[in-house]
C-alpha cells in the first residue's frame, strides 16, 4: 500500500527585501511539520520560493540599476540570499519555486485562460486604490484611515482597463468553507475572515495590470500582466504540474495540501485562493493555518523601520538547531510574540543548556565513569521509584502527536520538557553517586537508574528531531542509539535500545551562553553586517587606555586656512598656511589632495594638533597635523578633513 501523502507549503517569499527572523519563523514551522511527518513514515513534499513578480520588484530593480530578473536573481540565489539562508537553516524542502521559472509562467497563462474561459474572468476597468509595497488592490471602504488597512501606507489612485474575477460568485461557497469545516485555523481566524470580507459582501477582484510590466503576461491580451497574488497563489499546484509538464505530481494525490502563512495574508489564502481553486474545478487546500507574528518591541519588523533581525547573525551565534528550538518553543504558533535576544539567550540556557544538556551530559558521564561506558545487564526495577518516569516517558509520544496535529510544536516541545525536568528530578531522587558507593551491592540497581535515563533521552530524542536534526544525530551518538532506536514506533517503545548498551561521553551539546558577553557579540557582529551591507568599514577602536594627563598634554586647535596650495611634485600633499591664533602663520603640510582642490579650503576652520614635532616632507617644514576622519567605503578609503564652524575664532582649544 502506498504511504501516506502529505503535501505542506510556506508562503513563496518577496526577494524585495532580504529575509529577516519572521520570515524564518515561518519556514522553520513549516520544516518542522514536514520533518514531523516524515518521521510518521509518510510521503512529504515540502515546498518553498519566490513570489518574483510585481510593481515593487519592477521599481526597486529600477533604483539598483540593472534589470528585475538581475536583481531577483541575485537575491535568490546569490551570497546570504534566500536559497542560502534555507540551507543553513537546515530547510528540507523537496521543491523551490521561482515564481520566474518558465514552466510557472506557461501554467499561470494556462490558469488565467481556462478561468476566462469558464467566464469566471470578464474585463472591466479598474478605479480604485492601490497599495504598491503590499501588491493589494482596495476599495476606498476598505481602507483604514484612508491607508492600506494591511500595512497602514498611504495607497495611490489606480484606474485602468483590467480583468476582473468573479470572486463575489463564490462568496456562499467560501463561507461554507470558513464556517462549516476544520479548513481555516486557528477558529480565531475565520471570525476575523468572515466579519472584515464575506459579511461587507465579497467584490470582484481585479487581476491584470497595464500600467507595468514585470509578470507574467495574458497571452490574449498583450498589455495586461496577471496580478502578482493569482501568480503567486497558484505556485502551489503548478509546482505538483499543474498545467505544464515539468513536473507530474498533481494528479499522484499530493493535492491539496497544507498552506502555512502568516495572518496578514490569511485573505489571500483563505477566500481568494479557494475561490480561485473552485473556479479552476480543483478541491480546496485541505487547510490553511494562520500563524502569528514575531514581534520586536511590540511591532512588525520591516526594513523600512529599520528593525529587522537578521537570522544569519544568530545561527552563526547560537547554532542553527538553538535558533529553530527557541523559534517553536516560545512563540505559541496561532499567536504574536515578541522576540528579543535576552530571551533567545536564557531559552537556550534554561531548556538547552540546564534540562536536556544537563540530562544528557550527567548521565553519559555516569555510564562511563562508573561502568566504563557500557551498561551491565544485571538489573534491579523499583516500581515505587521507577513507574511514574517510565509512564510518563510512554505517554509521551501520544501527546506529541496530539500537539502536532493540531499545528501546536509549542506545546509538543513543552510536553517533551516536561519529561526532561522528570528525568532530571529521577537523578536527583536516585542519587546514583551514592549508589556507587557500593557497586556490589547497588550495581544493579545503578545499571537501572541509568538505562532509564538513557531511555527517556532517546524517546526525547526522537520527538526533538524535526525541531533540531543535527543535535539530535549527535544525542543519539552519545547515547548509543543506533537507527533503529531513533524511529517514530520505536519512540513508544520501552527498552528500545540495547541491555548493554555502550554510550559515549562527546562534546556539550548546547553550552551555556553567557548573557553579557553574547549580547556584546551580537552588537557588534550587527554593526559589522550593518557596514558590510553598506559597504563602510571602520577602523577599530584601540582598546589600549591611555591616561587622561598623556592625552590633556595633546594640544588641539582650531585654525583658519590662510592659503593652501599643492606642492610641486608630489600628487599628495597640500601646503596650508593657518592662522592659529598666535599671530604668526603656522605651516602644516598634509596628504590630502587625492580628496581636496586647494583653493576649495581657503577659509574654513579646521582643527590641527599644534604641539606634535617639525617633521619635514618634500625639503618642507610641517608644524602640526590636521585632523580627519577616516573610513573605507566599498574598499576605497575617504578622508574628511574636520571643518568646523567658521564662529569659532582661531586658536580657540579643543578639549
Ligand atoms: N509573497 C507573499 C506570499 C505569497 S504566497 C502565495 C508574501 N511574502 S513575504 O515575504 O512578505 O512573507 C512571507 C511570509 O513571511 C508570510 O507568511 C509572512 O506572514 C511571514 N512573515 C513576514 N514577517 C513576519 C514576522 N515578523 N513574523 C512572522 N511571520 C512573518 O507575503
């Protein structure tokens, strides 16, 4: 018999912008929910991309100066884009779909034609509002204050020739759908859904574009490009083949399938992508969950505010399989949250490093120290003191399973902890160190104690391994779990792995992260990002102190240049002649020219250290240094020299 399918998909992504935590977040989930249902034993397709087309890729290409398939295709697939970031996250996904790639664009025509075939799509002309960052048509009632009620932008006018979809014919159908089946989850959604769109009376939806060009174009009506949701929407079955033949995996069963998005774009998935489906004759996806948003000091990250979390800088700092646990384990998944460093930080060192490293570290290094790594068979069971563990560790799986098919990881991964804080209440109650102390007497019933623990680690194990693959293929190392000990049956299996079984004591697993110092890492590996994405490299600062006295005896001045010149045979230097306030010209030379005309600096004040000794440059005497600041911009160095207000009379101190 065939396995079981299961098809899941993350929203495909804007290349726009690069991707930040929240968009992490979102992948992750959905990671997790396909590595969970491999681990069933089921047939997972997994897919992710990019949504590539539109009026906000077209303009921002436009300001970078080079073509819109230039730009996306730099920010897919180039260094630190999206593609990269999915693999160091660790994203298994089975496809990627460019919303550019060829065959989607023949099957979103195919798509368009068969809905304007059936009469679903009629042209009109479109006078309405427009939201460009958000793709979003709106009708003036739908907005907010005037603004795009989604992302609270100013919306431009819009009115052209256009085609429209018949979405107000599918309005019962869709309500149907929200109302009366388990589709849309959270429940919380559906009010939402119903009260905001299908109560006010669903419209028409407009779904061509003239005034740009960047989509995919109407074969029968050249001028008008398909609205970039219809493209975006439909990736999920034309990435199975759906109306082309590069793949073949539509009609296998695959569809429909599980969409895993975020709230803001519920809508899309939830009425218009139904309604579109229904038009087209295919069923409805079997659900669409909406989940919530990471949140920094309580509102949206965006470029545009500058709040952005960058997921490369804290994989690279706390490991990717701490990221993706912290990311399911404190957000509950239907709900906002808000995200912060310290609290990534004391996850990782309350879960990580205390429960589950503890756990395993503690009772590795007790194997080997008191039996040389391999347990001995001889065993002795305390029902008073073992049960309630054993019971709890069994009932586990259950559990689990129930948390994950509601689409809850947060609660899975707080069930899975709290077997761990048991297992590490069973250490202290058991006390194996005192059990040692007599082996011949208790070695039987240590041999027990730690079989336990070691049992309870690898069922732990087990359910910990879609949130965190690779730590887990290192558990089970030290733990001596061999494969068949690591299998979702296995995982309700009491004394899966061998009677003598050997274990390993490796490396820490998750090592405590230190608050302080990591939060100071973080700063500066973000302005380090932050410069590198600009392209400004600053020097260092010197961290070696000097005593206030030594810097006070620096004598700084302001001084006006009197003339400026440069000097005969060198490209570099400029001769200036300054008044610094004593009544005798002072003459300092400096190597400035590559970013200074002379004559543009007669007059200003500058700022030069007066008290440094005469150095002689080009058989002339120099009297000082001026003073500028320096830096590296995209590799090149840029001096400006420290102009300061022409009010302060020369000679003035600076100190
Ligand atoms: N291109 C559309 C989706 C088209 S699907 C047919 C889009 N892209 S997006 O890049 O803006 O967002 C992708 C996903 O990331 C969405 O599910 C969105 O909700 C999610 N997130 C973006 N920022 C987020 C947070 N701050 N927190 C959680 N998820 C967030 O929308």
């Amino acid at each position: 018999m065939d396995n079981k399918k299961f098809y899941v998909t993350t929203p495909i992504y804007y290349p726009s912008d690069k991707l930040h935590i929240g968009h992490t977040y979102c992948t992750v989930a959905t990671d997790v929910l396909a590595r969970y249902h491999r681990l069933l034993g089921e047939d997972v397709m997994f897919l992710t991309g990019t949504d590539e087309h539109g009026q906000k890729i077209e303009e921002k290409a436009k300001e970078a100066g080079v073509t819109p398939q230039e730009f996306v295709d730099r920010i897919v697939e180039g260094p630190r884009g999206v593609r990269d970031l999915w693999k160091l996250m660790n994203i298994s996904n089975d496809r990627f779909i460019r919303t550019t790639d060829d065959y989607h664009v023949k099957a979103i025509q195919y798509i368009f034609r068969k809905m304007h075939e059936n009469g679903d799509i009629y042209k009109g002309a479109y006078k309405g509002k427009y939201c460009t960052p958000c793709e979003s048509f709106w009708t003036e009632s739908q907005l907010k204050d005037g603004c795009c009620p989604d992302c609270g932008r100013p919306v431009k006018d819009a009115e052209e020739e256009a085609y429209f979809f018949r979405l107000s014919k599918y309005a019962d159908k869709i309500r149907d759908l929200l109302e009366n089946t388990d589709f849309l989850e959270p429940r919380s959604r559906v009010h939402e859904m119903v009260k905001n769109f299908i109560d006010p009376g669903l419209e028409d939806l407009c779904v061509s574009r003239t005034s740009f060009s960047w989509g995919v174009p109407v074969d029968f009506d050249p001028g008008h490009v398909v609205y970039v949701w219809v493209d975006a929407l439909s990736n999920y079955i034309t990435a199975l083949g759906y109306g082309n033949d590069r793949y073949d995996d539509y009609d296998k069963g695959w569809w429909p399938g599980v969409n895993i998005v975020g709230k803001e774009i519920v809508r899309f998935h939830s009425i218009i992508w139904p309604a579109m489906l229904m038009s087209l004759g295919e069923p409805a996806p079997k659900k669409c969950f909406g989940h919530g948003w990471l949140l920094l000091d309580g509102g949206k990250m965006s470029k545009s505010k500058g709040n952005v979390v960058d997921p490369y800088i804290l994989a690279e700092q706390f490991g990717v399989d701490a990221l993706r646990f912290f990311l399911m384990r404190t957000f509950p998944f239907g709900s906002d949250g808000n995200f912060s460093n310290e609290l990534l930080i004391q996850t990782i060192n309350t879960d990580l490093a205390n429960d589950l490293g503890n756990l395993v570290s503690r009772t590795t290094a007790m194997a080997g120290k008191y039996f040389g790594g391999t347990l001995p068979t001889a065993r002795s069971y305390d029902k008073e003191k073992d049960d309630e563990l054993v019971s709890l560790v069994l009932g586990l799986r259950e559990k689990y399973e129930d948390a994950m098919e509601h689409y809850a990881p947060h609660k899975a991964l707080e069930e899975i902890f709290k077997v761990i804080q048991r297992a590490n209440k069973y250490i202290d109650e058991n006390m194996p160190w005192a059990l040692a102390k007599d082996m011949e007497a208790n070695g039987p019933r240590l041999a027990s104690v730690l079989y336990h623990l070691l049992e309870a680690t690898r069922i732990c194990g087990i359910l910990l391994t879609p949130f965190m693959p690779q730590r887990m293929e290192k558990l089970f190392e030290q733990i001596g779990a061999e494969e068949n000990c690591r299998t979702w049956l296995s995982a309700s299996m009491w004394a899966a792995l061998d009677a003598d079984v050997t274990v390993t004591k490796g490396e820490n697993l998750f090592p405590r992260v230190d608050m302080d110092k990591a939060l100071e890492e973080l700063e500066a590996a973000v302005e380090a990002a932050r410069q590198a994405e600009s392209g400004v490299e600053l020097e260092p600062q010197n961290p070696e102190k000097v005593d206030f006295d030594t810097f006070c005896k620096s004598d700084f001045r302001a001084v006006k240049v009197k003339a400026c010149e440069a000097v005969k045979k060198s490209d570099k230097l400029l001769r200036f002649t300054l008044d610094d306030g004593t009544g005798t010209d002072r003459q300092i030379l400096s190597g400035i020219h590559k970013w200074y005309e002379p004559e543009t600096l007669v007059g200003k004040t500058l700022v030069a250290i007066v008290n440094l000794p005469p150095r002689k440059m080009m058989g002339l005497e120099s009297n000082g240094m001026l003073i500028s600041a320096v830096h590296k911009e995209k590799g090149e160095e840029c001096l400006h020299l420290l102009i300061v207000d022409d009010a302060i009379p020369a000679g003035a101190k600076m100190c």
